[in-house]
C-alpha cells in the first residue's frame, strides 16, 4: 500500500500505543469528504484473460537475455532490475529479478494463496490477511494500517481477487486485484511472472500498481510535503553536490519503495522455506527485516525489535 497511510512515529509514549495522530486525521477527512459523498467512484479494474503461457514464458526469458547487463551490474548488490512509471493518475513499480531458487520450488510455493498471505504479511503495513475461497472464486482479505501494532478497527480493509493465470512446469503467472483500496485508491495490481532459468535458478517478474483519485492525490501531496518530503525511491536521476547519487522522490519514489518490499517479502518466504515449519516465520521476518535494512534511505522505518513484536502479535491474531 502508498507509503502516505503511514503516521508519524508516537513521541515519548509507551511502545505500541495507537493515537489518531494529526495524520490519521487528515488521511480519514480526504477519504470520506470524497468517498462518503460522492461513492468514490474508481478505475475498473480490466479482465485479464490467461495468457499463452509458451508465449508468455518465451517473452519473459527474453527479457532475462535483455536485461543480462543490469542484473549483473547495478546499485542493489543482486540480480534484480527496477523501474517505475507515472501517469497523472496512474503508478506502477516493475521489478525484474534472479531467484536463487528452482522454478519447481517457486512455483509451488506462490501459488498457493495462503502462501501469499504469509508474504504480504512481512510488509510492515500489512495488518491482517486471510484467504478463502468459495464459488465466485479465491479472495485475500486484507488490512492496511500504519507501521505500528494497531487494532483492525483502525485499519483499512482491502479484498484482492486471486487467480493463478497461467502455470506450467516452468512457467507461473499469479495476478492479485482489488477495485478499491484505502484513501481514493484503486485498481490495485500485484502480479507476478517466474520461469525457470538454467542453473536451477528462477526469474522474475513483478508488477506492483495502483490508481488514485481526487481523494488521493491530495493525500498524497499531503503525504509528500509533511513526513514524506525527504523519502526516496531507487532510481538515481543524477549527483548531488557531494558526489552521492540523487534519488527519485515523489509519487514514482513511493511506487518504487513499495514495489522493493514485496519482492524482499517473496524472496524472504522463499529463504524459509527449507527450515522446520516452526522456525519458518521467524526466519521470514528477521530475512526480510536484514533484506530492508541494506537500503536505509528508503526503506528503513523502524527497528528490529519493534518489527518483530508487531508482526509476531499479528501473526498470532490471524491464527
């Protein structure tokens, strides 16, 4: 979810206290003087139909032999390759990556919805997640909220349809979509693309994408000119005066941050999946916590302490 829902961190009170701070305050008033009045009307989100999987498997091959020269030199530390783009009401994070581990294992493990849950759960705004399936289909029910413990009152609630589109012996495509989300958002798309690569490794594909209203890019201009001034995202747009590469901030900044925390949070899940299930969560969460902390300027919000409390008390909620 937009790095905009998160609050300011609380000022000398206990630890894991919740408090309407000033920006809950704004954040719920952009939300319901647009969506409460006016049934905040949002983008449909567009059937995608299955696609070829042969075709689309040669396709994303293609684009490992295309990007060879970034996944091997870049600013990351990993094979992984990132950019965003941005409409006027439109952002998408596109991130391109080697797993260390085999097509078989991968495609196992993602798309198993429950699978998803415990991935999305890693994001520190990530509250809640339950999937179910029925009839009309596999949904994930999900609660958004800020960087600390909070109730699921307090959070905002957001159902993603899931649907495996494709999957073969090499190849997987998973797509998650919601029609609303928190704060005038909307279309929500998470979707992800694997094929096996020689070696017994995996490549990958993720889409993180969402649209806003009225609602939202006046949050998001809140958001951009209070607390989240001087966040950045990956990409580097030239060299500050000491030398030190300058980063994409605004919109496409926060796309990008966000975009970086699923694809830690898959490759995390991934790392545990060999050790006894019952050290797998917590080898999840300290992964995931280490994975972040390699890129502080943008990622780092709280300490490991505090993570691992807060994701183990929802972790415990959910069972």
């Amino acid at each position: 979810m937009p790095d905009l829902y998160r609050r300011p961190a609380p000022i000398k009170q206990p630890r894991h206290t919740v408090h309407a701070s000033w920006w809950r305050v704004l954040m719920r008033a952009c939300v319901f003087a647009v969506c409460g009045t006016l049934a905040c009307a949002s983008i449909a989100a567009t059937p995608i139909t299955a696609p070829d999987a042969g075709a689309a498997s040669a396709a994303l091959s293609a684009k490992y032999t295309a990007l060879s020269a970034q996944l091997a030199h870049n600013q990351f530390g990993r094979p992984l390759y990132l950019v965003s783009t941005e409409t006027p009401n439109h952002l998408q994070g596109d991130i391109y990556a080697v797993l260390d581990y085999p097509a078989a294992d991968v495609i196992k493990a993602l798309q198993d919805p429950t699978h998803w849950c415990d991935i999305l759960l890693l994001h520190l705004n990530t509250k809640y997640c339950r999937a179910t399936t029925d009839s009309n289909g596999t949904e994930l029910g999900v609660n958004i909220g800020g960087k600390y413990y909070e109730s699921l009152q307090q959070a905002f609630r957001v159902n993603f349809a899931y649907r495996v589109a494709a999957v073969t012996p090499d190849y997987l495509a998973v797509e998650l979509a919601a029609p609303q989300g928190p704060m005038g958002t909307s279309d929500y798309r998470i979707r992800l693309e694997t094929v096996a690569l020689p070696g017994g490794k995996t490549f990958l594909h993720l889409t993180y994408a969402y649209a806003y209203n009225f609602a939202g890019r006046l949050a998001m201009q809140a958001y951009l000119a209070t607390i989240g001034s001087a966040k950045v995202g990956f990409t580097t747009t030239g060299t500050q005066n000491n030398g030190q590469p300058a980063y994409i901030g605004g919109v496409r900044g926060v796309v990008e941050r966000n975009t970086m925390r699923y694809y830690l949070a898959i490759d995390a899940y991934l790392s545990a999946a060999p050790a006894p299930p019952a050290e797998q969560f917590t080898q999840r969460l300290q992964t995931w916590f280490a994975a972040t902390e390699h890129y502080p300027l943008q990622l780092h919000e709280v300490d490991l302490a505090d993570y691992l409390d807060m994701k183990q008390r929802e972790y415990q909620r959910e069972q």
